[in-house]
C-alpha cells in the first residue's frame, strides 16, 4: 500500500512517502478515470480485443483499489458515542467534502469495497460472458493442441530439487499436472480441471504458472495468499521478459534469481525443449540467504534495495 506524506486540503491530492514509489494520487480524477476505462472496456468487448479488455478491466481494479484505500485513510467516519454524540476519526475530509471533491458517494466506495474483497470473482464480472467464452475455446484449442504435438513443458528435476532444498517440502503446487508431479511431488496439487485460481493455497508452494493470460492471475493470487498468511514460503518460476508488465512488479518484494542460460524444458514424450529467453525464480520466505546460496548457481540473484 502506498504510504501517504501529506494531503492537499484544497485538491485532495496525495503525495506518496516512499522514494521508491514516486507516485502521486489524485482522487478528484478517480471518477473520470473509471469512466474512461469503462468505455475502454466495452468496446474491447464489441471487437472481442481480449488483450485490451484484460489490461483494462486489470487497471480499472487496480485504480478502484487505489481509491478504496485512499477514502479510508483520509475521509472521516461517524460512530455514537451515548446521548446521541458522534465521534469522528480518520482523515481530514468529512463524507460531503469528499463526495464533492471526487463526485464518487460513500455507497459507490463501499460497493468498490466489497466487490474488490474477491477480485478473482470480480475480475470475470467485468470480462463479461463472451470473454469467457473464447478463453473456454481457447483453452479448448490449446489442450487439442499439446496433445497432438506433445507440446507440454515441465521444470527440469534439478531446478525443482534446488527448490524443495530451500523449502523443506513441498505442500502445494497450484498450476500443474499428473506428469509433472513425478519430479515435483507435492503434497497437493492443482490442475486445468481443479483450478488454482478457484481453491484457497497453503504451506509451501511451488508454481510455474501457465503462460499467456493466465500467468498474471496466478501471480496475484500468490501475493493475495501470502498476505492472508496461508500461503508460508513461495518460489515461482516465470519469464524474465515480463519485468516490465504491472503483474511482475510485486515480484520485486522477493529474492530473484535471473537464469544465465534457458531452461530446457521436458514434454510427456522426454523429449526438451529450450526456451527462448531466460527465466526468473522468485522466493518468498524467511530462508532468503538459503535460497540465494542455492540458486546462485542458476544465475545472479538479486533483492530490491531498500528491503
């Protein structure tokens, strides 16, 4: 969450403490901002532009949960306080002064609210029903698709050794398959059929997360699940080209490992397959000086500075 410094009392506008996050959040603008996505999103619907609707609908979420927290550290809230007295805390607006600052009411911030407590479940609502249609036969087309080529691609034994070192075990892999189990091993795990996305996580997990439009899914979830505490030590496996997409950047609160060389991966018929570009393993955990002595032979390993 962003930690705020001060606030504008005139324009409401809020000027992030953390210097690596120079952000500046402008409530007044949050209500035209969401309209604009609005129509962002409806006409990437009309010509089926999946890419475009998923980048928005993921940014009209993030902007509404941006605006969510802000309302609740700066607008004051009412409570009885006997013979009928009020008692205000919080921030220095009043409901009616941010109301009017923002032209977004009290009960359009508590739908935002409750709707964002399940972003996953929102998320679909505001995709729509014929986005999830063509992901159904997308989905459809790509298990034809591997298994006519036996195109399926699994982590090598060693990479998963060297995490299940620095793990202890392995309680949950959220995004698998039965093949893949024979080096993983995992206590549970979930697959295409039991999806990951709909089950809540737990312990120690490993996650290759399938690529395309999914990856960025499974990622939040991760960091929704080690927030909620259930999920104790993580260490993912993704492309090192997506530093620069909105869903890796809480990645960067972890420890990386940036791969010098391409993982080759395996398919159901043993035969591999290299990448074409590098990949990063990405530990959440107590164990971060274990896990940079054991990936370290992988490649360099690196932690955002400040920690």
């Amino acid at each position: 969450m962003t930690q705020l410094a001060t606030v504008d009392l005139e324009t409401g506008e809020v000027i992030a403490r953390d210097d690596s996050l120079p952000t500046r959040f402008e409530p007044q603008a949050a209500k035209v901002r969401d309209a604009k996505l609005d129509a962002v999103i409806e006409y990437a619907k009309r010509v089926k532009d999946w890419p475009t609707l998923e980048r928005a609908v993921d940014e009209k979420i993030e902007q509404q949960a941006e605006f969510v927290q802000w309302w609740r550290e700066n607008v004051s809230v009412n409570h009885g306080s006997g013979r009928g007295k009020k008692v205000a805390d919080r921030g220095p607006f009043s409901v009616d002064q941010a109301e009017a600052l923002t032209g977004i009411t009290k009960q359009q911030v508590s739908k935002w609210a409750k709707r964002l407590k399940d972003r996953e479940k929102y998320r679909r609502q505001l995709y729509g029903a014929a986005w999830a249609k063509a992901m159904g036969e997308l989905t459809q087309a790509s298990q034809l698709l591997q298994q006519s080529i036996s195109n399926e691609h699994y982590t090598p034994a060693k990479y998963i050794e060297a995490a299940r070192h620095v793990l202890g075990e392995i309680d949950l892999d959220p995004a698998s398959c039965d093949r893949a189990q024979q080096v993983v091993k995992a206590k549970e795990y979930f697959t295409a059929q039991r999806s990951g996305l709909d089950l809540p996580w737990w312990g120690r997990v490993w996650m290759n997360p399938p690529y395309g439009g999914l990856a960025p899914r499974f990622i939040e979830k991760l960091m929704h699940e080690i927030a909620a505490e259930r999920v104790s030590a993580a260490i993912v496996l993704v492309n090192s080209h997506c530093t620069d997409t909105r869903w890796f950047q809480p990645l960067w609160n972890g420890v990386l490992c940036f791969t010098d060389h391409r993982i080759n991966f395996y398919g159901d018929d043993d035969t591999r397959s290299g990448s074409t570009h590098g990949s990063v393993f990405v530990y959440f955990g107590d164990k971060r000086e274990c896990f940079a002595e054991t990936f370290s032979q992988f490649g360099a390993v690196v932690a955002r500075f400040p920690a």
